[in-house]
C-alpha cells in the first residue's frame, strides 16, 4: 500500500479518493471458511491495469467476520461452483472503501508511511519539531536537512546539553567516531580601552583589581574541543576546512550549543592511513603532509582548526 501511495504521486492519497475508478488498485476479501493463515489472500493485475489484492481478514467472511458462517458459505459456493462472483465483488465495493480508510487512519499516525512517501501530506515533522522547540520554516533552509535534526529532537530538546548526547548524535550521523573534550584552554582578547596603560587612570590601572599583563586573558569555561577519529584518509578529506562535511557539522553544533561556546576540532588518522610525503604528488603543507610513515598504533594528531573560521569556504 505505501508502495503505491509513493509510486502514483499524481493520484489522490489513499482513502481520499472519491470513486475507486480514481484509485491503481482494488481492495477485497477472499471468502474462506479457514482461519486465516496470512494477511493476502492472492495478488494480481486486472485487464484494465489495476492492481487486485484480496484478503484473507479485515472482512465481511470468514470465521472472524461479523457475518452469520452461512452467508460465506454461500459466497463460496457461488464463486467455486457456479463462477459467480457477483455476491463477492457487491461486498468488495464496501471492503475497499473501508480498507483504504482503514489504511488512511493507519497511516495518519506513521511518520514513515505518512509523510516520507509523500511530501505534501506530510505532518509528522510538524508534530516532532513543536514537540522539541523547532521551527521547520527555519529549518528548511539550513544545510543540514530537517529529518535528522527532527530525529535528534530528544537532545535537543533539553536545556542542559551534555557531551554525550552531543557526541552520540554526531557519530550516528557521520559514522565516525566523536569526542568531547571540555574545558580547553583559549585566550580571550580584551577591548583597547581596557588595557593597562601607564599613566591612563581607570579601573584597568589598578593592580589587584582590574590590571591586566598583556591583550588578551586565558579561559576555560568557554571552549571545547572534538576529537574526531581516528579516520581513513578519505573520511579525513571530508572534515577538512573545505570539505563537504563541514557545513554539517557546524550546523550541528549551533543546534546543540549556539554561538555560545568557542569550539575546535582535532582530526586523528588511522597511523597506516597518512601517506609520507613526496615531491610529486598534489598534498597540501599542513593539511594533508606527514614525514615518514607512524612506527606505532597509535593515531596519528591532524590538523587542528576552528570551524567557524571556515564556514564561509566554498566546498570542494
């Protein structure tokens, strides 16, 4: 049933048609005075082109359904002995009516088989997104697509973001393992009038209190640092400041922290995944080099960079 929901996008949605003529196929049941042994009694292609499913259940005949037994003998007898259908093709009219809204009800509730097959009835977002504080107007537009940032609605939705949930979602989504090193020690630059300056009275001029050696001040309450890896040179390439994972990435941490935090990533290489350097080939200085081959099997430290410094890179 999703299958021809998806297939026939041009068509009404299953269960919303006005007349069965506007709708690839037909629903039924197959009269039978056994317990059902599966769901589908058969399936087969009518010569107008219309797909019929008869079913064993979910009916009017049977030992289940609400009919006396003997009205389905009688059906039966009629189809097997005589080859006539008209009784059970009369009761198929109501069946498909009622089973493509039984099917319509089902589906209202899936979030696979109501939305992803066909994005115009889709709600399920709808009620996900109101559920964890998003918007999907905001969303839509943002490099990282909506299904799974929807699908990481549990972390987001709590107001104290923890490393693992931050971490956890990060692997699932890229298939590479993540870290989360906190605390990571960064220098914050101080305003120029803030400077201690011989000679210039002010707060910043008093020793105790507010003069300061030098621009800038260390912190570590603001910056953390993930550590990425270790990862074959191929998944290395696609973290690189012009890789193509990177706009993910970053979207992925302003959904978790902001622009609160200072953050930076460290990628590690499996130690026999770094290729030496040589004159001839296309490596880059710092990004993609490293002298001699590792003699261990510990990973191998990459580069190391703030992504936000990048994000305006154009992709490679």
């Amino acid at each position: 049933m999703r299958r021809f929901g998806a297939q026939y996008q041009l068509q009404m949605k299953i269960g919303h048609a006005v007349r069965p003529q506007q709708e690839p196929f037909r629903l039924g049941q197959s009269p039978s005075l056994i317990f059902a042994p599966r769901e589908i009694a058969h399936a087969s292609l009518t010569s107008s082109g219309k797909f019929q499913i008869q079913l064993f259940g979910l009916g009017l005949w049977g030992a289940n359904g609400p009919l006396p037994i003997h009205y389905t003998e009688i059906a039966l007898s009629r189809r097997d002995s005589n080859r006539d259908t008209t009784l059970v093709d009369f009761a198929d009219l109501f069946h498909h009516r009622y089973l493509t809204q039984f099917y319509s009800a089902w589906q209202s509730a899936q979030s696979a088989g109501g939305g992803l097959d066909r994005r115009e009835s889709e709600s399920f977002s709808f009620f996900v997104a109101s559920l964890s504080g998003q918007s999907l107007e905001e969303i839509a537009d943002s490099t990282l697509s909506s299904h799974p940032r929807l699908a990481a609605g549990a972390h987001l939705v709590r107001e104290a973001r923890n490393p693992d949930g931050i971490t956890s979602t990060l692997s699932h989504y890229f298939g590479v393992p993540f870290n989360l090193q906190e605390y990571v020690l960064h220098w914050i630059p101080v305003a120029p009038e803030e400077h201690t300056q011989l000679g210039v009275p002010g707060p910043a001029s008093v020793i105790g209190e507010g003069a300061l050696v030098g621009q800038m001040v260390a912190d570590r309450q603001h910056k953390f640092r993930l550590i990425i890896g270790p990862l074959n040179l191929d998944n290395y390439l696609h973290f690189l400041p012009n890789g193509r994972d990177l706009p993910k990435l970053i979207e992925w941490v302003r959904a978790f922290v902001g622009y609160e935090y200072e953050w930076e990533i460290q990628l590690q290489l499996n130690p026999h995944s770094a290729p030496p350097a040589q004159i001839s080939s296309c490596q880059r200085l710092g990004w993609t080099t490293w002298l001699g081959q590792s003699m261990n099997d510990l990973p191998v430290i990459g580069i190391t960079y703030e992504p936000e410094q990048y994000a305006s890179i154009r992709q490679l």
